[in-house]
C-alpha cells in the first residue's frame, strides 16, 4: 500500500474509531517517539465523543530527552488522513515526526 504513516497513541489506536473515521480496521507496527510526553485534554465535540467513547483523550507535547511515547504507527491512505484530520479537534495540530525506528510518520500534537 502507497500511503503515509500516523502515529497513534491515543483513541485512534481502537478499532471502533478507525472503523467510524476509515472504514476499516488499519494495520500497522509498534513504535515510539523519543523526545515527547503525554497528557489528558476533555473532549467536547460529540462527533469524537461518539466515536471515541471517551471524554478524556491522551495529547502529546515536546518532553526532555528521557521522554518517550509508546503507540502504534498505522500505514494508511492520503484520503484517511485527510479523515484524520477531521476527527482531531482544535487542540491537536498534525506535524511530521521521525519515530524510534527511524521511519518519518505523522503525529497529532498539542496545538
């Protein structure tokens, strides 16, 4: 499959979201970010709120150099990142990243 790489290491990792948001059950590998931590951000939009179940998703900002963030790297197409996008709400920005295993992947940040 042609296609880009996206990281996840919140709600779109579960399957009933990339079902809602793609269509399908992607597949991809076990990765990390070095150089970055995790928190929590509330959800309001109810788009995401249905989908995801949760009211509370994990958000990603730059950490020190002991911070990792463990998560799964999903090959997926041009047009489910584009979905992506869609399903991401105004706290989360998408920026390009190089994972541990040295592949380049997009991530969802804290905007």
């Amino acid at each position: 499959m042609t296609g880009e790489l996206l990281f996840s290491y919140g709600t779109l990792q579960q399957e009933e979201v990339q079902r809602a948001s793609f269509g399908r059950t992607l597949t991809g590998m076990r990765d990390a970010l070095p150089g970055w931590r995790q928190e929590l951000v509330e959800i309001t939009d109810p788009d995401v709120l249905a989908k995801s179940g949760e009211r509370f998703h994990p958000i990603i900002l730059p950490g020190g150099a002991a911070d990792q963030v463990e998560g799964m790297a999903f090959e997926i197409t041009p047009a489910e990142l584009a979905a992506a996008d869609r399903y991401e709400v105004a706290d989360y920005k998408r920026v390009a990243v190089t994972l541990a295993s040295g592949r380049n992947a997009w991530v969802y940040v804290k905007a």
